[in-house]
C-alpha cells in the first residue's frame, strides 16, 4: 500500500513539473514575439488621460489585475466590465483615452460589440490577445500577441498558459509606461500610503533611529570603561566615537567589547582608539529602512547595528537591526 501511495506522489509530483513546463515554454514563445508594439503601448499608456481595461472571464480577471498595477504605478487605469458598458457604464470612456481589452481568441462576443463604440469615443485600442488573425486585432492600434504552446489544461481548454502570458504582458507594459513617466520609488508613497510597501518607501532612517540623548556617544580618547559604561547605560548595544565636530571616528559594539575582553588582561590602560572598529558603517538618515536592512544583512559578517549620518556628514545618530524589524518592513 505505502509502494503504491509513493509511486502515486511520483506520478503527480512529474505532473506538476510539467504544468510548469507547460506554462514556461508559452512564456518564452510570447517574450519571442516581443516588438515595437510593446513599446507602442507603454508610450500611449504613459500619455493616456486614463487606461480602461476590459475583459471577460478570466480574462477580465487578468484585466483587473493589470489595472491595479498600473494604478500602483500612479497611472490612473479602471476595469471596465464588457457588459455593463453596454449598458450605460461605456460613458467613462473618452477622447485621449486607451483601452485594454484582452480576448484569448480576439472574438469574444462581448468584446467585439464594444469596438464601435469605443473608436466612437476617440479612444485607441491595444489588445492582448493569442490570435493576431481575430476580429479584435483587425480592429486594434496596438497588438500585442500572447502567444502559447498550449494550456496547462489536460484537456488544452481553460484558460492556464494563456492567463500568465497575458499577465506577463501586462506587467511589462506597464513597468516600461511607468519608466517612461519617470516615476521614482520615491512616488510609492502616493500610491501604498498602508502595509508592508508603504512602509519601505515612507519609513526612513531618521523616523526610527535613536538620536539625540538616547545616543551613546564616545571621545576616540575615551577610556574602554568609560565605553563599557555608556554601552551598558544607553543599552543599544553600541556606540558611536566622533570628534568635537561630531565627525564619525570608529564605533564600537558589544561583539567589540567581548573580543577586547578576551585579548587583553589589563584593560585599565585600554583607549576607545583601541578597540573601536574604524571606518565603519554608514548610513544616511534620509535612507529607507529597506536599504538600510539590505545593508546589514548583505554584509559578509552580518552587522546589527550602524551609525547614522545627516548630509553634512555629521553624526547624528545609530539605527538598529531590533528597530527595522520593530517597524514592520
């Protein structure tokens, strides 16, 4: 019995590699079919008054998604249901706008009766479809071939490698429309006030670092007793040595106490230039906490702690490993 079960999770396990299979190859065979008319579409969608995206089924589920993204990317994009706009909702449509519509076959009966309408409006049509011979291209500005082997369906019916090579599609048009807007991480903010996003592109360095009195702060001719006692006063587990102009001159961590410990017998006579690492780590406070995380964790030597500096160079306070993972990134 336990044979058989194992020889079942083989077979499905084969099954799924080949779904994957099956899904890759449509992938490589649409970034084939990459040409001018990709960035046809991301240049009129960058310098649309909006983009209206529509399908049906899945299809219109991608469309949804496709819209998002580009709203993400401050580009002002809505799904448009193929039905309702029949039915009153096509008024959103206007002149300098561009329509999305997508369509595995290009004759999908409820795309095709919004055509006239939407030529009517003044509005340009891209469509992303697996049929460049379909009604829908015939009558598009821009193609944009979605092209597949086949669905990962066993029976090559729903709509499987066709979704994701419509989705892939409509993630690059839009990264590409975005570029060409210029728009900078900095924007993110706009658009991802809330959550994990927001929180990478608003949270900087000065927002959660530890300045002010809170700063251990040490003289490079401090004694190492006096560094031991600030350390263990301030408790971040560090200090930073500056000079009278609060240039940064070394720093020193727990992990630097332990091993000056270790080496030396008689400590009394011990200097904070002794023992401090110099040429430290930096960061500056207007950083992102993101970029400030990638630093300590692509390190070699992992570091969890670093000195901050303002633009003049100064040093004006420590950010922590404990506080980045605090905030919630």
């Amino acid at each position: 019995m336990q044979n058989e079960l194992r020889k079942s999770n083989v077979n499905f396990l084969e099954q799924f590699q080949e779904i994957f299979n099956i899904e890759i190859e449509s992938l490589i065979l649409a970034k084939a079919k990459i040409s001018d008319n990709y960035f046809k579409a991301a240049k009129l969608i960058s310098k649309a008054n909006k983009v209206i995206l529509s399908g049906i089924g899945k299809s219109g589920l991608i469309a949804k998604k496709i819209a998002a993204t580009l709203s993400s990317y401050n580009i002002s994009a809505v799904f448009l249901h193929p039905v309702e706009a029949l039915h009153g909702d096509i008024g959103i449509i206007q002149n300098n706008d561009i329509v999305v519509l997508l369509s595995k076959s290009g004759s999908t009966e409820e795309i095709i009766r919004l055509i006239p309408f939407i030529k009517s409006r003044g509005a340009k049509i891209i469509s992303i479809v697996t049929n460049i011979q379909s009604f829908l291209a015939y009558n598009s500005d821009v193609i944009l071939e979605a092209s597949i082997t086949q669905e990962a369906c066993p029976f090559n019916i729903a709509p499987t490698s066709s979704t994701t090579s419509s989705i892939v599609i409509g993630d690059a048009i839009s990264i590409i429309a975005a570029k060409i807007k210029n728009f900078r991480l900095e924007d993110f903010s706009k658009t991802h006030p809330l959550g994990t996003i927001g929180k990478q592109v608003n949270l900087q360095v000065k927002d959660v670092m530890h300045s002010g009195d809170n700063l251990p702060i040490l003289s490079e001719y401090s004694s190492f007793r006096d560094a031991i006692i600030i350390i263990s006063q301030k408790k971040l587990g560090c200090a930073v040595v500056v000079d009278d102009g609060l240039n940064l001159k070394g720093f020193i961590t727990d992990g630097d106490v332990r091993r000056a410990l270790t080496k030396h017998n008689e400590i009394k006579d011990l200097l904070v230039s002794d023992v401090m690492t110099k040429n430290p780590i930096t960061i500056e406070d207007t950083a992102y906490l993101d970029v400030a995380l990638a630093i300590m964790e692509n390190r070699e030597s992992q570091i969890n702690s670093i000195a901050v500096l303002n633009s003049d160079k100064k040093v004006v306070g420590v950010i922590r490993l404990h506080d980045i993972v605090r905030s919630g990134i």
